[in-house]
C-alpha cells in the first residue's frame, strides 16, 4: 500500500460552532463529529481552546479521540513566544514543558508554536539556544517541537529550515501554511522548502470563486508540490474566512482529496 497525505482539521477553525450561542460544538464531541460529519481523520487543536481542562478531560478527550478513529495530533500554542529575550528564556521553557505534558495526556505526537518576530541575527541566535533548551525538556515526554512560518528574518522558508538544523535532533520540525507560503515566495517554493521537515501542513482555505475554484492560491499546486518532494503526512484544513466554515471546509477537503487521489500513481 502506497502512503499517502491524510486530510485532517484544525480546530480552531470551528471556533464560530464553538463559541455560538445556540447549541454551541462541545469539545468533547469533536472527534466524532470531525469524523463522522466532516470525513476528516485526525485533529490538531489551539492550546486556548484546552484552557481550563484537567488533566482528567485530556484523558477523556483522548479516549473519545481513539474510539472515534479521529486522533488528536498537534496541539497549536495560540499567543506567539518570544524565544530571544533572555528574561523570558525560563518562562518559555517551562511553557513549553506544560504543552508537552498536555499533549501527551491528550494522544498528541507534536506542539506547534509561532514565534516573535525577530529581527537580529544576534536574536535568531537566541532563538536557537532556546529551543534546544526546551527541547531537553520536552524529549522526556517524546513530543516533537514544530516552528510555524511568522513574521522578520524567520519567515522566509530557508531561514526557518536554518533554525531547525542548528538545533538538530529528529524532534525538531516545521508546521508550514499555505496561506503563509502564498505570501511569502508562493506555495511551490516555499512548501519545497519547509515540507521536507514537516509532520503538518496547514491546508489554509480562504474562499471559493463562484465557479467553485479556490481564491488566493491553488489546492492543486499545493498538492502537487507536495507530492514532487515525497510529502505524505498530514494536511490540516483551516478556514480563514467568515461565517459558517462548514461548506468551505467540505469543499475544500473534497478539492484535496481528489488531487491526493491523481497525484498517486495508478
């Protein structure tokens, strides 16, 4: 059986069925429904929305995940982190530490986190000694630490990739975007840079034309690319768009998941 990419949801995306008024999306039900509604086969989840839980609910949360087929498999810091501030160095390692103990309760095999911009090569560096402290510390619960695409000398694809190879070690990798990919050198150069180091994608979804085709960038290019550099891990869907994301989102996983199916090879 030949591998393949696995469409999956990021949660966050379901924020306006969380947060509405009239029988509002219960976490505790959004493995099935991700499931068994979206067709969708695993989740990565926004730290904010866990705030409050017990260390019983990520267990639960976790049970109802594998029971559903449809586990949880990164969990997104919300707030960026300053790495290169010296006086935050502990606070930011100790958070890190708190997230990777949280995503093993809830089955999670990764965190994923955006970083401050940084301006200075004197910060990037930094930024290095940081994450391989925080790495020393999230090793002991085997978690894999994830850098998101942001803003300054780190969100160019190469500079991001320069990061994760001075830090080194195989728990160390990238969580692109195709909306930052299309902003930043466009989705073919960047994804061939960043997806070679990357457990997840984030299958960025903004809107669709009125003959069904997707605005901004192309789901068939980013596909594509993904395939030509041997990608076959997950794609997140995320909708950055207003209103109700279920149509768009269905949409879009029908989009990729026909353009995974020709890029196999028969």
């Amino acid at each position: 059986m030949i591998s393949q990419m696995v469409l999956t949801l990021s949660v966050g995306a379901l924020r306006p069925l969380i947060k509405r008024a009239k029988k509002p999306l219960d976490i505790f039900e959004l493995p099935n429904f991700v499931n068994e509604e979206m067709g969708l086969r695993g989740l990565n989840i926004p730290s904010d929305l866990l705030a409050g839980r017990t260390p019983k609910d990520f267990e639960r949360l976790c049970d109802l995940s594998d029971k559903a087929h449809c586990p949880f498999l990164v969990l997104i810091e919300t707030p960026e982190l300053d790495l290169w501030s010296l006086g935050n160095q502990s606070a930011v390692v100790e958070r890190l530490r708190r997230l990777a103990s949280a995503a093993t309760r809830i089955g999670c095999s990764s965190v994923a986190i955006s970083l401050a911009e940084v301006t200075t090569q004197e910060r990037v560096d930094a930024v290095v000694k940081t994450l391989k402290m925080a790495l020393a510390e999230m090793d002991k619960f085997e978690i894999a630490l994830l850098l998101q695409s942001g803003a300054g000398m780190l969100s160019e694809g190469k500079a991001l990739v320069d990061v994760v190879k001075k830090v080194g070690g195989f728990r160390i990798g990238t969580m692109p975007s195709f909306h930052h990919a299309a902003a930043h050198g466009g989705v073919n150069q960047e994804l061939r840079k960043l997806a070679p180091y990357s457990q997840s994608i984030t299958a960025s979804v903004k809107g669709f034309s009125v003959d069904g085709d997707h605005t901004e960038w192309s789901l068939d290019e980013c596909v594509e690319t993904l395939r030509a550099v041997g990608y076959v891990n997950s794609l997140s869907l995320d909708y950055l768009g207003k209103g109700d994301p279920i149509k768009p989102l269905s949409m879009a996983r029908d989009m990729l998941s026909a353009a995974i199916e020709a890029a196999e090879p028969a």
